[in-house]
C-alpha cells in the first residue's frame, strides 16, 4: 500500500474532507483491499496515539484525546468490478439525497464547502472538479529569443481534467447497470451529454499519485511541511 508519512493516500484524502465537517466514508475495497483494512483495524494504536499498556494482563488503552471522530464502513465490491458497479454496490450506504465521490489517488486543496455550495447551486444531478494537471516538465520564460526565467513543472496549459473529487444526486445511481459499467465512460459521458453535468473549477493544487515521480513528489511535500492538501492543523 502505497502511503504518505507513513498513512494511505487514502488517509490523507478523507482527513481533508473532514476539514470540512465530513466524517461518514464508505470505501469501496478490491485489490489490496486487505491492507486498507489492516489500517483501519490498528490505526488507534498506530496513528502516533499515547498509549497505556498493562504488560502483566496485555491491557492497551488509548490515552490520546485527537482522535479523528470518523464512522468509516470498509465494503468488499469484488476484485474485478468496474468504477462504475463499484459505486452501485456503495448504494445501502449512501442513503442521502447528495454525496461526495473520490477516487483514492489524488490529493488536493479542494474547499469542498464551496463545491458542495456550487453542486446545489445549479440543479445539475452532478459535479466534478476540473483540475489542471502540473506539467510533467519545467517551463521556461522567453523574451524574444532570451531565456529570462526558469518554471519549475508549471500547473497550466495541460487543459482541464476531472480531478475527482465530485458531488453527485443519488438518482446518478439508477445510471449504472451493474458491476461492468464504467463510471467515468458509461455515465459521466451520458450525463455530460444530457445536459447534467458540472465542472467546478479548482485553480488550486491538485496531484495524482500514479507512477513513482508522483510519490516521490508528495513525499518529499509531506517530509518538508510544504504539503499544500494539508488544509487541517
């Protein structure tokens, strides 16, 4: 399992949203799903908490007072389940008219108040945040021929992508077929093309965590105190 200072990206994803007063998640397990588990399962006691051990009856008590107040539901949907039939057999925990969906792979600055703000605004049955990927390389200023500056991986000029982070109507479920079908080509595409899908525009950071450069990246971000997600304290 991949993992920032120690913690699944996962962690890192659903602390930001917490930020924001969010505290029920729903995590679709498959491949590797154990070691999600795992975490969860030992992260009282593993989360740098301040712990009492009884050595003679092997009694742990937690004695730290910062716990993250979360109600997290670990649901097993299959190993070879598609994006979209992932989401569907979420569908007895989501019972809310709205919900937030994440992918598990990218961290952002998102203020998922004002996205969830702008989800109800239009009347749309969802909403996904266009992001502009960082370059994969540096960029360079010109003034007629002279190079004047140097840009390290400027954030622009890739065009918007969907960065993930969305706000759907529960009817977006009766969309899916069944485990087959793909989210993002079987029903964002039908939504887009029905008139029912939103893109709210986040200029802030945003980085997936892919190939190897991208975990060396946040890594280093999280190591130096410079992680631009880290909208918690």
């Amino acid at each position: 399992m991949v993992d920032i200072g120690g913690r699944p990206i996962l962690w890192h994803i659903m602390k930001g949203y917490s930020t924001f007063g969010l505290r029920d998640f729903v995590v679709a397990l498959g491949y590797k799903g154990d070691q999600i588990k795992d975490f969860f399962m030992s992260y009282s006691h593993t989360a740098a908490h301040s712990l009492h051990i009884e050595t003679r009856t092997g009694t742990i008590r937690d004695e730290s007072t910062d716990h993250d107040d979360w109600d997290v539901h670990l649901v097993e949907t299959g190993l070879a389940t598609n994006t979209g039939g992932r989401v569907l057999r979420l569908r007895d925990w989501l019972t809310d008219e709205h919900f937030c969906l994440s992918y598990g792979d990218g961290v952002a600055d998102v203020d998922v108040k004002r996205l969830i703000e702008y989800h109800h605004s239009h009347g749309k049955l969802a909403t996904i945040t266009a992001v502009r990927p960082p370059s994969r390389f540096g960029g360079l200023v010109l003034d007629h021929g002279l190079v004047t500056k140097f840009i390290e991986k400027p954030q622009i000029g890739e065009g918007w992508i969907n960065g993930g982070f969305m706000v759907l109507d529960r009817r977006v479920l009766e969309r899916i077929a069944g485990d087959e079908t793909s989210f993002e080509s079987d029903v964002l595409e039908e939504l887009a093309k029905d008139g029912q899908l939103m893109a709210y525009q986040h200029e802030g950071f945003w980085q997936c965590m892919d190939t190897l450069r991208d975990t060396q990246l946040l890594r280093s971000l999280w190591e130096k105190e410079e992680a631009p997600w880290q909208t918690w304290t």
